[in-house]
C-alpha cells in the first residue's frame, strides 16, 4: 500500500516520478494564519539542484516551486499545501539502453519484482528527484517551527567523503552556515574540503563515485520535544534519514561510540546555572527517553557511494540474461553535498510535527 | 499525543506503566484463523525476563502473559488481541528515594518537563519492562509470518560489550541458535564471550555499567518486502529499533563502512544461477529502493550503557537543588544480551506488517 | 485489517469479545495532568447495564472498570489509559445450541464468512457489550471536554419507540436530566413514556422486539470544532452513531426533512446580540461546512429492532440447512434505553477528538 | 489539523480551493498493474460539471483531468497518482461584495472563526467544486472494483427533490442507467420527474432554492466486506456521505422506518437456494453487523436546499453588522441531481478501500 507520508499532525505527502509530469507533495496540518516566505522555500530547493558543481548531475532542472492551494495572500488557510515541479529536463530517452536492464545496487529489480511493473525513466519513483518538493515543504516546516521557536535553528554539515574527514576534536567545534556553504562539498573545514575534493577528482577519473557522513545539530530546541514510545525523537528522526536513498546509518549523541562507553564515562550530569537546567556534557545528543532535554540535537547521517558508475559492471536483465553494463547519463559522483538540504528538510518536517503534537500533552 | 503503535496493518499497540497495574499490548490486523502457539511467545518472553544472571537486574517478575481477547479455540479471530503480564514484584519502595531526583542519562527530566507529571516508580512509561508484551506479540507475528513464508528466520546475537568484540571476519560466518542462547551473553563466539564476561566483572566491581552491539540477519525473506518511500525496509527497522530505550545507533548492510566505499567497491553485482536471481556480494544488506531483494537482511544496532549505576553522580532535583546521588535497587550492569528478544520481536512486528502490506502491492 | 478505534488524536481502541476473559479499551492521546473522576466513569457504564428494568437482558454482570495503566495518584500521565472491564456472568452454555446457527439480522452469518471462524458466544465481537469500556471512556473524554470548555452539555432522550413518539413541539423543550432518567425508557415526556411502555408490554407479551430513536443535544460548544472535509462535525458524530450495533439511521438539524424544505425556509439568519453571534433559527443543527457555529449540536439516531426474538423464525445452519430457531437466552425486549450512555459515550469521544484538534488550527 | 482524507488502505486525499491554481487530489494504495481508463474518469467529471440544466449553475469549467504521476503507459505503478484540474473559469471578482459578509447557512462564519482566514472566492475550500477531482478518483476506484469483482454495480437517482418524491413501491423497483440519466433531474419516474421539474420551476422564480434525496443500490457486492467495530459499511458510507457539504441525513435499509417496526417484521429470514445463501427480505440493507450479506446495499442520503438564494436575508458582516444580503453569482437552483456522481464516487472510494482491506481478513 505504500507510505508517502512524514509527520503525522504536520504531514507531507510525496507523489510524482522522475520523468513524469511533475514532482509534488502535500503538506497537510499546517495551522492557519502563518505567513509564508517563498523565496526561502525556493532557496532550500536550489541548494538540492543539480548541475552546482563540477561532480555533480548535468542535469539542469529549474525547479520552480508552484503553489496549487493552500495559501492565500500569502498566507496559509489551514487547508492541503499542494506543491508541484514540472520535470522539464527530463530526458527519458537517455534512459531506453536500461529499460530492461537491472543496473546494481538500483531500486530497479526490487520495484518490478514487488509490483511488476516499473517506470525505468531515470529511476520514476526511486530518484532522489521527488524530493525536490519535500526540500520545499521542509523549509516552509522550518517557518512554522521559528514562528513558534524564534531561535531554534537546524545545521549540517558534511564531515567525510569517501576516507577524507574531519577529526572529532572539529567535529564539535561551532560553524557559520557561511564555513558550510562556501564551498561546494558543503564542508566547514578548509583541510577537509582540500582533501575531499581530492578524493572526488579521483573517483571521478576512475568512473567511481564517493559516499559520506553528514553532521546535523539542532540548537535552541527546547525541552519536552518527541513522543514516547514509538515517535521518540531520535526513532522520528532516525526514520526520516533512513527514508533518504542511499542513507545506510543513523546515530546520535555519541553514537555507536557509546557502546564502548561505561555508564559512568557516557552518563551526562545534570546541573542548574542562571535557573536553566543543562547537563554538564552532551553525550546523549540532546535527547533522552525519546525526549529533547534542552541540549542541542546531534546526529550523523551516512550515505553510500552513488550507484551508478560509469565502471563496467555484471549484471542481469529483465529476461534473466547475464550482461555488462556501463552507466552513462548524467550522474553524480558524489551526492552527500546535494543531501545537506534534504537531511534538514526532513529534519524540519520532523521537528515541526512533534513540535505541534506536543502541544497536546498536557492539559 | 503520543505514539504508542507499531506497524500499520499489523499494529501493535503498547500500554502501561512499570509498576502499575500490569503492562500490556493490543495486537491489530492479525488475520483469522491463525492457530497461536503460546508457550512460543511464553518463551519468548522468559528470555527478556530479568535475573537470569549474575549481571541483570535481579527484580524478579514470573511475566506470565495472559491473553485477553481476539483467540478462541486457539486460533486467532481476526479482532484485536490483548496481551496482559501482570506486575507482580514491583517494590515501589525503591524508587521513593527518587522520587523527587532526576538521575542523570534517565527519562527523569525530559519526562516530567513534558509531561508535568510522572510515575517516577520504576520509570514508570520509560521503563523497558514496557517491552515484555511486546515480546510476546512479536513471537506471535514470527507465527504470521513463518505461516506466510514458512523458511524466513530471523537470528540476533551481540557481538561486542564494551570493548569486547568479535572480529568482521567472525560475524560473517553462520551461527546456530544453540551457540548464541548457550551463554548468558547471547554471543555466538567462545573467545569474545570470554572477554565480554571480564569487561562485565570489571564494570560490576566498579558500579559501572556497560553497552554493546546487536547484529540481525533476516534470511529467506522474499524479494518485495517494504513500502516506499517512508516505510523502506530499513526506514522501518531502523525506527522500531531506535524506539528501544538506549539505542543509540541503527546500521544495515555495510553502514557506516560504505560511506567509505567506492561506487565499484560498494555495488552488488546481480547474477542469476538455478533460475534465481542474487547478488555476489551483500553490501546492500539484503534491501534495495527501500525492497528486500531477496538476500539476507543484515543490520546492527547500538546500545549505550545502562545509566543507572552506583557510581556518586552529579544530578538536580525537581527544586533545582545540585544534588549528589547513587542509584541502588536492582539494576542490571549490561542490558544487551536481554535486548535480543526485543530486536527480534521488534523486527518480526515490522516484517509481518510489512508483509501485510506488500500483499497489496499489485492487483 | 479492522478498524478498532473512535478518534484520530484522541483515540480509544476496543478490544475484546462479549465471553471472552474481559471487554476493554486503551484510550490514547488523553493529555497530562487531568484529575479523573473515576467514579462518574463507573456511573456511566452502571447506566448501560443490562437487568435495570422489566424489559431489558437479564445478564447480570458487576462491569467493574479496571484502570490498568495511564494514570498515578488520580491523575493522567499522559500514557494510554488502559480500562478493563471482567466477563463474570457470561453462561456460555446457553449459546451452544446456535453454534452453528445462523440468526438472523445477526452478524452470525457475515463474521463467519468474512473470517472463517467466530467466537459465537454470545455474539462475539458483535456484542454490544464491547461498548461497556467504551461508555467509561466516554465519561473520562468529557471530563476532558468539561476541564477546557466548563459548560458544554450533552444530553440524549428517547423520543420515541416503537410507534410511540414525542412531537416535535415536544422535542424542541429543554429537559433536565432528571425528567430523562427519572424514568426506565429515558423519555422526557410522560405521556410518550406511557405509551412506550404500552408499546414494550406488548411486544414482550408477543415474544418480539422494538426499535427506537434518540435525540441528542450539544449545548455551549463553542463555533470552530469539527474538521473539513473528512472529519466535519456531522461526519463524525454519524459514523460513531452509525457504528452502534442496530442504528440504522443519522440525521442533525432538520435532516431528512430539510429536503423537503426551500433556502429561504431552512436557512438560518446571522444575527448578533450582546456581542454574541447566533442564528435566529437552528436548522443547520448548530453546524455549517462541517464546523459548529456556536448554535446547539442536534441530532438524531435511529435504532432498529433487537434482533433476538423468541418467536420462532426460519433460518440455515453452517451446514446450509434450512431450520427453523425459536432463540432463548437474555435478551433485550427494547435496548433503545440503555443505548443513551453508549450514544452519549461516543458523542464525547468525537467531541475531545475534535476539540484537541481544533487548537492546532491557528497558528 | 484537518482531515483531507477518504479511506485507509485506497486513500485519497483532497486539496484546493475553488478559486486557485486547481483542486485536485492524491490516491494512494492503488495496486500496480491496472489498466486505467482515463476516458471513463473524465466522463464521470462531466457528469458533476455545473451549467449542464437550466437550473444549474452557469460557471462554465471545462474540467479536463489532468494525471500527474503514479500512471505510466497507462497502468498504475502502485506509486501515488495525483489528480488534478484546473480552475480556468474562476470569476473571483463575483465575490468581493461578499468578502466581508457571512452567508447563512455558508461555511464563511465558521471557517472564519476556525481558521481566523479564509478564501472567500467561491467558498474557497467550502465549495463543493473540490469534489470534482475526486469523483475522477472514484472513477477509478471503480475500475479497481470490478477488476477484483467484475459484477459490482452502484447506481444512484434522485428520487425525491422538495415535494415531489417516488412512492416506496417505486423505489423497490429495478432501474437502468438510462432511465436515470435520460433526464436533467436524475430521476428514473417519469411522473415524478415531471413534479420534480415543476417543483424547481418555482423555486426558480422565487429566487429560491430546493434539496432533495438520493437512493444508491450496490448490487454483486460479496458477502464479507466493511470493518469491524468503526469501519462498519454504513458507518464508513455513512460518514463519506455526511461530507458532502448540504447532507443532512443517511440512513440504510428500512433506516428511520426500521425504528418502529417489530424483530419480527424487520428481520430478514435466511434461506438457501442453488447452493446461495440468501435472505428473503432485505430489511438490512444488505448489511449485518457492519458486514456486507451478499444482497444489494441499499442507502439514501438527504440534501437540505441550496445556501445561496437571490431572495434577500438579514445577516452580519465581519464587523458585527447586521445587514441584508441578495446572492448573486452563478448558483444551481437544486444540485441533487449534480450529486449524483459524487455519491457513487464516494461509494466506490469506500468500497474499494473496504475490499483491499478485506483481502487480509483470513490467513
């Protein structure tokens, strides 16, 4: 039966394929009466474009965002936000070589086995495509959550790509969202950037591609944010990033490294300065029972290298013949750049669902 | 408001409190007409049960399940079924010392910020006791599915504590029940086993705790299983998983490793032998497009350390006093190896719901 | 799959079968910090029990409600609220001679053949008696309702059974709750009341049975609740009405005779007075677009007759022979009566539900 | 936070608003593989269009269809399928006189006070123009059903419009699509038609307005379908009615008639005949214990009269004024028969949703 949805009070509904006519999605339970910034909600969605950096897609998408409903004179009416992206540059014939073929490590022989039919154009319903819209509908999340929270504020960054990455000691060093963008590798540490846009010369030369981690903090959230037992904060979050393709691993707070820890090394003390409670260090990532303590939110994402690569391959086709193949079309060589504004879309659409539901636990 | 189910067709739903009345489940969507074998999901839950060695928690509770509704004659009627286990043993005594005391890492603090209220007996809603009728009903849904697919297994095992952990090479191998459940710590190899009961000795002496890791392998799942785009196979293992208390990490396939990777090193080469079609490697993990393809499932999953040790802490009270406190009560010293029974039965939960749905997914 | 529960953010979900080991429902979504009434939930349900007067089941149960998990110290936590309610008089044995028989107007014949399997003791799942916990659930959701909006009322009458009716200048009084329960049959007219029990005698005398229909009334809910366009006001109230076993029939406002009527006679005026909007009429039954305008909620359900009669009847069994069944045991003359607290129930839980969602409309 | 949604497993989900971009809407849970037949989709919108009588509105909208993703070569990819039509012939500047100004019985006060904004061009969400897309949807909801159960038919007629209504004995009768639709008013008597076109002859020349009802018979269906305890079929179909904007009633079976019958006259004896099991009456409706019988489903469904008349009225405006109002703009005089196709599209829509969830009724 599927599930298109994120969020269950602020909910977003995905529909569309990669060369059909359009991509979109429908937020539905955003309250009456916010004032929406289109610009910001375009801005977010070409930060995903393609075609911004010499290794990535040559696809070359406007994205223009349409509003269909839900707004008026700029402002939300509390009915379904419909947003749509017409697919302009979608070049299906490109795609007819694979039509039958089932390129490795693609949603494509998972798809036509489970539903025994696929649209191959550029990968329909799999490509990282339909999430241009979603990038949309997290940063309008974003302006409901900020309208509710001045302050809080959501930031990532890459911090590897392939065997380049920052140390720890970095890691929990406070970056400017100008460190993050100034680059496109999306990395706020000058050395790593060098060294990551080495290894992507690399892997370009090679016909390969790269994978990597993205770091996200999320400051100023306050307190009592996440719902026990199966929404907790870190399950909601967690389920998001792994709906991302190519996401392969979720942590927080100190991740799988905790599971090395004693409690006594891992356990964060309470402690009240200036009639705020804090802890003294931050090693559950902001979180704990499900629940946001005030902390900031820390959590890595990791991404697996782009499957298509232009290297020969062994494969199969739809009548079970064993090939080769060689993926041409316009890929990237590495995406995780292009994954910093959907990791904070969803982050956004997340946080501003269990913001709102939240409001509702207690009398 | 809460989110107290798992699943969407096959939905679990949890209720209760660690030292109230009972704790307990509804189980929905379970179709007729299934003959139940109880003393399997009695079992089931007997492994989670606690003082089952020097280094768990010696509260000492018989976990009887009681079904309440949806069998008759043993067979299942198609209507919720209600699974009670009664809470025999809770000394509510223990906990007064705490009651006004928020212990560090607990959901203490975040609970009674959101809340305004707490059953702080025990942990009250936080408490992991809430997954013993959890357990039961993923026994039974084990049942749904070995009855749909009678070869699918699923098999648990930690393979690290602490810093006890068994090498790449040794978790690739096979392993049998008896070698995982034939010592206390649920590790299949002798020498890490060894290493892991040293690493507890030490933890104990010192009034420490400790976490670990858990590796799951579904294998015989069909090709076909999971619902994109927000409930990919992994999406919803990862959060089932990540809504354990202490988890800290979710991983599948090569995970954290594969960012890592190139595309040509990463990429499962499809190949048909036997009329069946597999991939060489598994990096993947068994899912593709969010779609089991057809090879084993593999997934790990991270647990911090128990937070409550005996070790002084620095903590607050609900006056906002700093405070000095050692929790006592009867707290185990590591948690994971009475995990597995929920990995799987969290995992069987997700898999037959998932399973449920792919009915659907062609006409 | 099944659709066990009434409400979206405040949900109950029932379980449970009329003989089985108990009835009962886990309310979700309840906010923190509520003081529950336990004893009016308690009252409630007494008012739906059966042997309360000469023409209603002679079953005898105690229904106690049993609060397992959700609330501490009198107070919610936020945390499903589990109610129980124990099967002590159910006698089995009188049902076995329909084991196999098919009753009519029975869900006898549809749950067999939709599941191939029923519990038919006792109608199962179908029984009304499911809706005990329900009725307790009722009670605590309008405690809810009366802790945010202090004055809203919800009051039920019979208005007619059988061929026994109030008129509708009748029907448009105010009654007290006295008048209502001041008698066995919950009319507030004596005169009707008399002729209704006339009705009864009769048709106990004839070994048959009535039907009826309740008006209810909603006064001082405030404009704004009620969700467009799937969850409006109407729709709401009618598919819970619509879910009472032997309701055949929803109406509010004019209903079924507004079709009959032209714009400018149905149409209700705006007007304003002490600042206050009405309308001059009420023929919208207080609602418009789905969202209550501030007007009294009107409506009226429509019950057929049990269904269980001792006359003899024509009928098949399992095995497809036609026979005939004379059907004996403890039924219900007339259940009209004991409907009031099930529709009252039902009216609160829709009511909370759209309550809480209402304060997430605005921003 | 709204509910948009029609349905659990097949949902379909509404957006827009009457004088934006488009309404339109998303159906998810549509197996793969279905052939569909956009011809039969659009000629059911048709069917709704205004301006097609002389007492229908004269807003002159082409409706064309638009199919946005989830179809491709013209089969269903088990992807959502978003639906949308354009509004082209939108003349907002209608209703400015009306901007400030609540209409009796309209949705304007109440959505305004919900939302605190509203879009009053056209009733904005209110209007009964955002069915349009979805009776496409039911359409091919339709098409779903007779793929799996290819006898099923839902056929609906006017049979009662003011006073002018088709004696029971008519209404017992076999009607044929032609009859239905070979007239302007959708009413299968022709005698009855005659009164009928008298009757809004009339109210036309007073500037006034008329409801009426709509019988709906779903023959073929099997036995087994609706959802126990709160998707019963009437609760489901009854709720899917009363969103209908201008319903005010459902009933099914005897309905209201039912409330003062005998068990003895109600119920329908069961019998058997070439191997069918049948009941001799259909009391029921077709329906018992919220189950499909195998006989027709039969329900009507009662509109109160149009909102907007000429004729004057006394309302207020935003500001609290009380002031007299005349409605101009493009308004039908009776749309009952314009219902028609909106009522057969929510049927099939809840159908359908109700046999995907049946098929996982029994292991």
């Amino acid at each position: 039966m599927g599930n298109n949805s994120l969020g269950n009070i602020l909910k977003v509904t995905s529909f569309g394929e990669s060369h059909g006519a359009a991509v979109g999605c429908i937020i539905e339970g955003m309250p009456a009466g916010l004032t929406i910034n289109i610009a910001a909600m375009q801005e977010a969605v070409n930060l995903r474009k393609t075609n911004q950096s010499a290794f990535a897609s040559a696809r070359n998408e406007e994205d223009t965002i349409e509003i269909i409903s839900g707004v008026y004179e700029n402002k939300t009416l509390g009915t379904p936000i419909c947003i749509l992206i017409k697919n302009t540059d979608a070049k299906s014939a490109d795609y007819t070589n694979i039509a039958t073929t089932y390129r490795p490590n693609h949603a494509d022989y998972t798809t036509h086995a489970k539903y025994g039919i696929r649209d191959y154009r550029g990968g329909g319903r799999s490509s990282i495509r339909i999430t241009a819209p979603l990038v949309a509908a997290g940063a309008l999340a974003l302006q409901l959550i900020e309208h509710i929270y001045a302050d809080v504020n959501i930031q990532s960054y890459v911090y590897q790509i392939g065997n380049a990455s920052m140390s720890e000691e970095e890691k929990a060093s406070y970056f400017t969202d100008n460190q993050i963008f100034g680059n496109e590798v999306r990395c706020p540490s000058a050395k790593t950037t060098e060294n990551i846009l080495t290894e992507i010369a690399t892997a370009k030369n090679n016909g390969d591609t790269l994978g990597g981690c993205i770091q996200t903090t999320i400051t100023n959230l306050p307190v009592g944010i996440g719902e026990p037992i199966f929404a907790k904060l870190q399950s909601a979050l967690g389920a998001a990033m792994l709906s991302i393709n190519t996401v392969k691993g979720f942590e927080y707070g100190e991740g799988f490294t905790a599971s090395t820890k004693n409690g006594s090394q891992h356990n964060d003390e309470f402690a009240i300065s200036n009639n705020t409670i804090h802890t003294k260090t931050n090693n559950s990532g902001g979180i704990q029972g499900g629940i946001s303590n005030g902390m900031p939110i820390i959590f890595r994402t990791a991404f697996k290298p782009i499957s298509s690569i232009t290297k020969a391959q062994q494969t199969i086709n739809e009548n079970g013949d064993n090939i080769a193949i060689e993926i041409k079309g316009r890929h990237d060589v590495c995406a995780v750049p292009r994954a910093i504004p959907i990791v904070n879309a969803y982050t956004a659409i997340v946080l501003a669902d269990l913001i709102l539901q939240n409001k509702l636990s207690k009398i």
